[in-house]
C-alpha cells in the first residue's frame, strides 16, 4: 500500500517507517519537524516525505494514498497543557480536516494514534476494556476523545477509521523522548545513580515498546477490513501492566548502581489504569507484543551509554516541552508553534 505516515520524524515515526517499508509498504512521510533533530544516535533514511504543518495540508497531500496512519499530534499531556487552545487546533481539527481530505480522495483506511489516557483516573481496580467510559483529564487526551467522536462519523462503506489507543511508549528510537516514564526514569538513574519517582508510585502506567506499536499499526493496516473498521483497540500488553514503584524496581535492576528514590508526594499526573489488551490480540490472530519493562530498561541504559547521553540533552533536546519552549523563546516558532524561517 502507499502509506501517508503523519508524524514519520517523531519518536514513534522515526521506529515505525522502517517498519513499514520493511513489510512492503511504500512510505510517505509528513511532519512539520519540529523535533528532526532531536537526534541521539545515527537515524535511518528518512522516507521520502514533506516538511508540512498539519493545519495547511491540502488535498494534494493526500491524492494517490491508500492509507493514512496519523502519528503527528502534540504529544503528550504537558504539551497539550502548554497551549490548550493549540492543541485543539493541531491535535482535533486539524486531523478532522486531514481524515476528511483522506476520505474524499478515496483512503480507506485511516489508523489514528490515540492514547490509553482516555481512560484518566479509572483506578487500580479491573482491567479497563475499549468499553470503559472515556473520563480525559488533560486537553491532550480530551482532544484525542474528541478526533475519536469526529472520525466515527466520518466513517462509512469506503472509508474505515481505526482508534489505536497506545499505552505510554517506551524505548530505544534515534529521535529520543525522555520525557516519557521508563524512558526517562533510565536516563535519570545513569545520569544521578537515582530513580527517582516523583509521586507515592502507586498508578497504573501500562507500557508499550516503540517496536512493538509499530508492529501493531502494521497489522492493522493488513487486517481485514471487518476486523478494524471503526473499531477501538487497547494497543500494549497484560504483562506491562505496571505501577510506577515497579517500573522504577526494573530500571534500579537494569542500572547497577542505582536506586529508587519514591518521594511520597502527591503527583501532578491523577491517571491510573490497567488495561484489557485482548481485543487487539482477537481482531488481528498472531499479533503479541515481544518487549517486557525489563528488557525495554536494558535497552535503553545500553544505549544511553553507547551514544553518551549527556545530563543537557536528557532535559533539553529530549523533552519535547523543553525543546517548544526553547524554539519559541528564540524565536524560531511563532506563537501558534509554526516555524518562522
Ligand atoms: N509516545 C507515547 O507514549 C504515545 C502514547 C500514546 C499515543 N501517542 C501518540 O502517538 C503519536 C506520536 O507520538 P510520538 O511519541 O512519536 O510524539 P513526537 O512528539 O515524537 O512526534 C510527533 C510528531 O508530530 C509532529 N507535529 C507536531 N505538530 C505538528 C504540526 N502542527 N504539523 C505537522 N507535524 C506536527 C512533530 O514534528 C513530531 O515529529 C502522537 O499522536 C501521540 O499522541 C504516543
């Protein structure tokens, strides 16, 4: 298929293209890279793609694609927290507009990366399913409630939305987030010898390595359109389903040396949830996650030491909140985040 992949110079964009080239795809990237170079080791060719800010995208962007995989978003609670009213712009409306484009050029699949967040304070208790009702806390995760809604009724015959709703990734990517929880509590224990959880530890925080996502968009590109057409799927594994104290045990054991340092305090972030993975696993027969929290800490120590992760980068260039700031202070992007040059 001809693939337009949004988001392909993102943390996730830069793990999943190669994924999908590898599968027989022809890859098409999109992305106003805004992070291109948030660079930590040496990155695969890029697709061929266009440097496009997701609001001026045009039909002309979308003619001649199959399918869509929209990745290109702001991506994270802080961010969508930094400009509420941008994140609606870029996160909601400018996808609708983007999956409308899609759907009157003839794209017949769409798959949308949503997030787990949707499920926001669901507690420690049962496993949370697509069905569980949706209670977002921030506008980042109001906003992919609110693509969901707005994709749903733009479906039909021809055109088939899928809402996969990622658990917090983790994991090795050239283009580096550390401002995700494994990712960043790794590069804190090498970086200080501490683990250090800013919180009593006990929320819910399901992990999903960046692979594995990739992996999981892939098949459901493949998939038959029955088994996906309009549907939620929970995008992670039962086995991930980790409190943060226990996510903070991995990374002490992968980081000798180091050791957990639980504050207490009352974190910032309410969210908790354990999430039922299984409708994923029914829909698309074969499909499993391979990477456990452990393996994903080796991974990542491993490569912070190879590429020499310096204290600097670990909170500017990774930090995708630091990094916005950083362009807007110097005036590289205006204030709506739309470059300048
Ligand atoms: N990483 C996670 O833990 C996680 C979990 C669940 C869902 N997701 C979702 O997956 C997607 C990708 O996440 P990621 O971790 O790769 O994030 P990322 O920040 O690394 O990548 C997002 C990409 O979108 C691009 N982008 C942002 N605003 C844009 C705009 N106005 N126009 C064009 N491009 C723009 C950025 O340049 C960047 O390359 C996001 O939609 C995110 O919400 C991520």
């Amino acid at each position: 298929m001809r693939v337009l992949l949004t988001g392909h110079q993102g943390y996730l964009g830069t793990v999943m293209a190669p994924v999908l080239t590898a599968a027989g795809h022809e890859v098409v990237g999109l992305d106003a890279g805004l992070f291109a170079d948030c660079v930590l080791g040496p990155v695969p060719d890029d697709p061929p793609g266009r440097r496009v800010d997701l609001r001026d995208i045009t039909a002309e962007h979308v003619a001649g694609v199959d399918a869509v995989i929209h990745l290109a978003a702001l991506s994270n609670d802080p961010l969508g927290s930094l400009a509420p009213e941008l994140t609606y712009d870029i996160n909601h409306h400018a996808s609708v507009r983007l999956a409308r484009l899609a759907r009157d050029a003839g794209v017949q699949r769409f798959l949308y990366a949503s997030t787990c967040s949707v499920y926001g304070a669901a507690g420690g208790g049962d496993l949370v399913t697509e069905e569980a009702p949706l209670r977002p806390v921030t506008p980042y995760a109001e906003s992919k409630v609110r693509v969901e809604d707005d994709l749903h009724a733009l479906s039909d015959g021809d055109f088939s939305p899928v809402y996969m709703r990622n658990a917090t990734a983790f994991g090795y990517s050239p283009r580096l987030r550390a401002d995700i929880v494994l990712n960043n509590l790794v590069g804190h224990a090498l970086l200080s010898g501490e683990v250090l959880v800013l919180s009593d530890g006990t929320p819910w925080r399901p992990l999903v390595h960046a692979a594995d996502i990739a992996r999981a968009f892939t098949a459901a590109l493949e998939a038959p359109r029955e088994a996906v057409h309009d549907r939620a799927f929970n995008i992670g594994s039962e086995v991930n389903n980790v409190t943060v104290a226990e996510i903070a045990e991995e990374v002490a054991a992968a980081v000798s040396g180091s050791k957990v340092v639980i504050t207490g305090e009352t974190g910032a972030d309410p969210r908790s949830y354990r999430v039922d993975f299984s409708r994923f696993r029914a829909a698309v027969p074969g499909f499993d996650c391979e990477w456990t929290v452990k393996q994903g800490a080796l991974e990542l120590a491993d490569a912070y030491r190879g590429h020499g992760l310096t204290r600097e980068d670990f909170e500017r260039r990774f930090t995708r909140l630091a990094v916005l700031r950083g362009a807007a202070e110097t005036g590289a992007v205006d204030d709506t985040l739309r470059w300048r040059r």
